[in-house]
C-alpha cells in the first residue's frame, strides 16, 4: 500500500502482449454480451448453436476492434492470438448458454462500479474512534431471480485461469474481492438493482458469489471420444467455484439438473435432498457473519496503516509466498539471510475451523471484548 498508494510507484509501460491484455479482451467481450442481451431481451438459453456461435463471433471482433487494434503493429501473431482468443470464448458463451438453460438467474447488470461513479457510492466503513474508509470496485457481473417476494441475487467474477475460493483465505485476509462485492451490493442495493427493488415489496437475499474461469481448457483422452463426452470433460473446466446459499430451492434455481454433484456449482445435492459434505454451501447467517467479518479485516488493515505499520514480512505458505509476483522487490529489497528478513509462516485451516473462529470472533466483538482476534495480515 505504501509503495503504492503513498509513493505512487508504477512499474514501466510496456507494449506487449500478455495474461492481462487476453484477460481484459475477454471481460470487454463477455460485458458487451451482457448488455447487448439486457438491451434486446434475448436469452442464450432460448438461443441455438449456430446462433451462439454467430452472436460470440460478432462480440468478439467488436471487442477485439475496440481493444487490440494497437498490438496489431507491434505483435507479430496478433491475427493468430486474436483467433485462438475468440475460440476460446466462444466456448465461454456456450458454458453460459449452459447456465442459462439450466438455470432462471439472468443477468441484472454488468461492469458495477461503485464509488468510482456518481451514482453508486462507495462502500463506507466507519473506523474508531474517529475516520472512514471508502471502498472502491467494479463487480463483473450481477445475476437476480425473484421468487414470490424473495429477488435472489448472486455475484460473479471472471477470473483468468483457474481461482478457487478457501476460507481460510478469507480469515487471513487474501481472498477478501468477492465478500467485499457482496457488501458492497447489500449496502448499496437501491442504487445497483432500482429496477429490481421497485417491483413492489422486495426481500433482498444473496445466493452466492462465484469465479467463473476464462480459460483455454486441454481435455485429455484415451482415443477417440463422441461430441457429447468432449463436451461435457469441456464443461468440467469451466466449474465455478466460490459460496453459495445452502437452499437447496436457491440451488436449484441455478442448475435445474443437479443429481450428485453439479457440474456447474462447487455444490452438490443427494437423492434425500440433502447437501453434500464438502461443499461450498453456507447458511444465509454464516454468509453474513462473512461479510461481517471481512469488513472488520478493512477496519484492521486501515487502523494499521493509519499506524504507519509498513513492516516488511512478506507471507509463506504451502506453495505461494508474497514475493513471487509482487514488483517493488527493488524497493523492499527482502532477501533471506539478511539480519531482520523472515517470512510469516501460514498454516492451512479446514473450513469448519475457519467458522467456528469467525464465530468465535463475532462473539467477541458483540460482547465488546477488547481482543478480537482476526486472522489479518498486514504488510505482506
């Protein structure tokens, strides 16, 4: 934050094609999408494959005309990238499509920003004993479905790669985009979702907030396999991960066809009708208690940087360390071996003990005890 934010580093522009630009392609392309759907009416769950492909053929050049006409100079297999790119999401549009048929939630905005337009506002955190945060985004996608007096609404981020989301991430602090959506969107819903909300009396109720990957998937297979198997080792690929409300009703408004486990969801539902064990499916009071819980990691991380608390002690665990990607190494200049260089060591968590830590804090912090403990990280 301070390298950033204070000092306003920024590492070299550079014309060259990478992970970010295809990844920028591909949010333009999927937001034209959206809203070329929004503004026609159209469902791609109504839509046939011909028509898919067509419909993905004409946003992509539209979005590759809109983005990447700079690189075609300067990059030599520009025309090839911009090909192989657009295969790729035209495979994305038919996982959508897929969605759609088995699902009734339908797109309710797109490319949110709140608090960096005048018509959403931030998300406001007020701070002890005296201060604000503001908290600034830009939610990818808002999907809603209304049941009786009930609008469901769930949350998607398109994630280049693959991006799973693990509690315990959220306790320490390093998944905190998604909860922070969410908060976002539950404060300032009025203004996000006014068509929606003015339908009459309306209970607002999150469903779930999930990565989508945007990826070229390799499938393997031992010899020849029919179009139908292709397909659906293909679809695997694209399986969401995130949170979701354990409701099997809510459930199945999403995917119609679950039987077992879904191959759309991080979730799964039994013959019984109950949930599976293992799956990313929390009660409506554990998902708020999350939400609660992150905007208490915002006020810590902003008491600490009030504090003028810029140690340097980059995090450690399993297989990834703070360090790998991060571009003020020059700056910081840590380096093992050198007196007063040292990692923070994290040690994995099961997500049924992130819970009862998280609850164990929210009571705490009702009872107005002094020592709250969060899993917060700061500086690293």
């Amino acid at each position: 934050y301070c390298a950033g934010a204070v000092l306003r580093l920024e590492e070299r522009e550079r014309l060259q094609w990478d992970a970010r630009v295809e990844g920028q392609l591909w949010h333009e392309a999927l937001a034209l999408l959206a809203r070329y759907l929004l503004e026609t009416g159209q469902d791609l769950a109504e839509m046939g494959e011909t028509s898919l492909r067509e419909l993905a053929d004409e946003v992509w050049c539209d979005a590759a005309a809109r983005l990447a006409p700079l690189y075609a100079v300067a990059v030599e297999s520009y025309n090839y990238r911009i090909e192989r790119l657009g295969r790729g999401f035209q495979r994305i549009v038919e996982v959508l499509a897929e969605h759609s048929r088995r699902g009734q939630f339908r797109p309710a905005a797109v490319e949110v920003a709140f608090g960096l337009s005048r018509g959403i506002p931030p998300l406001r955190l007020e701070l002890q004993p005296e201060g604000t945060v503001l908290i600034r985004g830009r939610i990818d996608r808002i999907e809603t479905v209304r049941a009786g007096d009930t609008l469901y609404v769930r949350i998607i981020d398109f994630k280049r790669g693959t991006r799973k989301l693990k509690l315990s991430d959220v306790y320490y602090g390093f998944s905190l985009q998604l909860l922070v959506y969410l908060a976002a969107l539950l404060d300032n819903a009025q203004a996000i979702l006014p068509e929606e909300l003015g339908r009459g009396r309306v209970e607002l109720v999150p469903a779930g907030v999930l990565y989508f990957p945007l990826s070229e998937p390799i499938v393997k297979v031992d010899g020849p396999v029919d179009e139908e198997t292709l397909a659906k080792k293909l679809l695997a690929k694209y399986k969401t991960s995130g949170l979701l409300l354990a409701d099997t009703d809510v459930l199945e408004l999403m995917d119609a066809e679950i039987s077992g486990r879904s191959e759309l969801l991080p979730v799964g539902i039994k013959k019984d009708g109950e949930i599976y064990k293992g799956s990313s499916a929390y009660s409506l009071e554990e998902l708020e208690l999350l939400v609660t819980y992150v905007k208490g990691l915002i006020r810590n991380l902003a008491d600490a940087i009030r504090a003028g608390k810029i140690d340097i002690e980059p995090y450690r665990k399993t297989n990834t360390r703070a360090c790998r990607y991060c571009p003020y190494t020059a700056v910081c200049r840590f380096e093992l071996g050198v007196p007063g260089c040292r990692y923070r060591y994290i040690t994995e968590i099961g997500d049924e003990e992130v819970l009862k830590m998280i609850k164990t804090a929210a009571a705490k912090e009702a009872l107005g005890t002094d020592e709250v403990e969060r899993g917060c990280l700061v500086g690293g």
